[in-house]
C-alpha cells in the first residue's frame, strides 16, 4: 500500500493520508523557544519535500488544512486522522529527532554569530516571501567580477556610489557601536542611477533584484515591518518613494522604522502580539526628498539626504545592473568574519569614536554627527577588507551631505508670504 494507513477497530484498513508523511526533526527557536517539526514528504514521482511547520498547526485538524497549500493531500476529511497521526508518530520517535536550533530573522544572535552565516543554526519564518529571500543571502556568480566592478564604482569618484556601499557596511555595525536605526536617501532625477546604486548595496549581501532582496515603498506600513524585523542586522532597502502618493506619510514612515521595533498589536488569543526589533541603516531612493519643509526636526535628524541631481550614478548604469543580477553576495560574509575577529570591534569602537569627535566639531545635528561616523568607519573597515584601496571616505566628503543644528531646530515661526500663511525654519520657508 502506499502512503499512510491504519487498521480500525473492526481490523478494516482505513488511509490516513494517501503519501508518505512524517516528521523528521525538530526546530527549536533560540530566542523565543518556540518549537516547531521539520516534516518531509513526497507524492507520486515527485522528488521528496520538506517543511517546517508549528506544533500548533499540527496539533489542530482545522489548521493541519493549511498544508494543502505546499502539496501535502490534507482535507476536511482526513485532518483528524492526520492529526493524529503526526502526534504519535512523533510521541514514538521524539528522542531519535535530530534538534535544530533556529531563529526568525537575520543579523546577530546572543552568542555573537551572524546570521544567514551559521552552520549549525537555520531561518524558521513561515512566510514564503521571506524564506525565499533567506536563501538568496548567498555567494553567487564571480567574486572577482563583482569585486573589479565594486572597485571601479569607487575609483570613478563617485561619492554618492561610494555612500550607497558605505551604508550597506555600516547595517551591522548600527547595533554594535551603540546607534540607532537611520535612514540613507538617494534622491535626484530619473535616469540617474539611483535603483542601481540601491542594487550595488544590497550585492554586498544577497541577490540584489528589485522584488528579490530590495523592496518598493509601495507596500502596506505592516510589510514594511515584517521585512524591517527579518532583516533585522541587515541592510533595509526601499526603492521609489515617489510611490506614495500622499506625503504626509513619509514622517511617519521615518519614525516607524527609525523606532526599530514594531507596533504594539493585540492578539487574536488575548494579550499583545511579540514585538518585532530592528537596528538597522535604511537604504532609499526617490525622485525628491524623503524630508520636507514642514517635516519635524527628529524626522531630518534620522536621514542623511544624498541629492545628486542630474549626475548619473554610474558610467553605464545597464551594464552595472545587469552584472550586479549575476556576480553578488560575497562582500558580506568576508566583512563579518574581519568584524568578529579579535580585538577589531574594540578598534572600530575607537574609530567611530574619532569620526564622531572630528564631526562634533562641525556645525552638525548631534543624531546625524552619531550615523555619519558609523557610515565612516564601516567604510574604513570594508576598505581594509575588502577592496584594499586609498578611496575610503573622508568627513569632508559626508559632511556635505548633512544637515546643521540650526536646520534640525524646533525654532518655527509664522510668517506671511503674499498674503499666504507660510512655516520658516532656518532659512527655509514653505508657503501653505
């Protein structure tokens, strides 16, 4: 007989389910320490599968329904059967399942790893999207051709090029060196390069296509969240903020993510929902400013706005592109290998520190003088690491992009325009 049967009480054979199912190891969260069963099947010809699933899906005949969707011949039917199935074969097998210790988001763990770079620790999200993004965080292509071409990017003397890699190093130290989650804008016109630019930051990591790892400002507040948390260490990446039509949101936005934990929800069961944290860089793009005139100092304080007008980004941008699709990944494992060596935390500690005392001294907004040094001395690091060149970034070359105490001020006055009512801050005035 194929699949799974049992004999009744009347010695009658009945099917439980119509293939092979069973489990076959268990995933234990490290941090939350939810368990889940790893589960493997096969139907027909196909080749065998499998799939984590939670101990509460398997444990109820109306959720166990929900596996349909990945293949598994579950139905109103037969759940309680397979229901009851999975739990004993499980209660007779418990001690022989292998353990695999697990954790729902990417970046640090307690013990000083990083993720997706651990061998003995997998990803147990059950959001497909996620998953799918979870195995492209891998080295793909030619290193030495993305290498060559990051190489180049640099020796054009594009500062703004340079930044967008900077800020993609500079994701994992935001959490290590004490800051706090902040925003890097590319803006300037269409055709410039800026998709690309966000493309070269996330190759540093994974697969750097619009849709893959970089996502669009078009999705929901609560998607922005959940692909925040996941990405958690890692770089956080939107493209297009002219998407949002209305925009009173953009603070708002700002703030969200720049709070680096999610909102407090209720529970279907009762309770709060677990709260999701992030301690991150954001990495956007757009046609205009993230910030506007009437945008409240906390907001500009957390993004360093990179406006390059009508300058392309790149010599051919198509080209870039086209190669970053092929050849990426395998900058981020090499950086965080020289990070958790000895004694180089400790260093990159007094490295930021001598960048932020240097911007001190400048007539820069305090929260914007702490994510400047953080974006110089991961770009000191990834310079040291990985490209071994003499085009590092220099506080001269990022204090342009910053704004002053004065502009960060909450010094706001009404004035009158023409007859309109207009908001002055600084030098700057909107009219209404």
């Amino acid at each position: 007989l194929y699949g799974v049967h049992r004999t009744n009480e009347m010695g009658a054979d009945v099917e439980v389910i119509s293939h092979p199912l069973m489990p076959v190891k268990r995933v234990t969260n490290i941090e939350s320490f939810e368990e889940k069963l790893e589960i493997a099947y096969c139907r027909g010809k196909d080749p065998w599968k499998t799939l984590t699933v939670s101990r509460e899906q398997l444990a109820s005949s109306q959720k166990i329904i929900g596996l349909a969707r990945q293949g598994v011949a579950v139905n109103s039917e037969n759940a309680k059967e397979v229901v009851k199935y999975m739990g004993v074969l499980e209660s007779l097998n418990y001690d022989n399942l292998p353990r695999q210790n697990s954790v729902s988001h990417m970046g640090w763990l307690q013990d000083g790893q990083f993720m997706p770079y651990v061998d003995d620790v997998s990803y147990d999200g059950d959001n497909v999207e996620f998953l799918r993004m979870y195995s492209e965080f891998k080295p793909t292509g030619d290193e030495e051709t993305w290498l060559t071409l990051a190489k180049e990017v640099r020796k054009e003397d594009s500062i703004p090029a340079r930044i967008a890699l900077a800020s993609s190093f500079a994701a994992p130290l935001v959490q290590i060196l004490g800051g706090l989650p902040f925003f890097v804008h590319f803006w300037g016109e269409t055709g410039c390069g800026k998709t690309v630019g966000l493309m070269l930051a996330a190759s540093v990591w994974g697969n750097p296509d619009v849709g893959r790892y970089v996502k669009t400002f078009s999705g929901t507040k609560v998607s922005q969240e959940l692909y925040a948390a996941f990405c958690c260490n890692l770089p956080i990446l939107f493209d297009e903020l002219q998407v949002i039509s209305d925009r009173k949101t953009f603070d708002d936005i700002v703030y969200m993510l720049c709070e680096g934990v999610s909102k407090g929800r209720g529970a279907k069961e009762g309770g709060l929902q677990e709260q999701r944290r992030w301690s991150s860089c954001i990495i956007t793009t757009g046609e205009m400013p993230i910030t506007q005139g009437n945008s409240g100092g906390g907001a500009v304080a957390r993004i360093v706005e990179v406006n390059f007008g009508g300058v392309p980004l790149f010599k051919d941008a198509r080209t870039t592109a086209n190669t970053l699709k092929e050849h990426y990944g395998f900058a981020g494992p090499k950086f965080i290998t020289m990070l958790r060596r000895d004694g180089v935390i400790d260093a990159l500690k007094a490295l930021q520190k001598k960048f932020y005392t240097e911007l001190m001294q400048e007539d820069v907004q305090d929260k914007q003088v702490l994510s400047a040094s953080i974006l110089l001395a991961a770009d000191a690091l990834a310079t040291k690491a990985i490209f071994k060149d003499k085009h590092a970034l220099t506080v001269d070359e990022i204090k342009q992009y910053l704004v002053s105490r004065t502009e960060t001020g909450v010094d706001f006055c009404l004035h009158f325009v023409g007859g309109a009512v207009g908001i002055r801050r600084g030098e700057d005035s909107i009219d209404s």
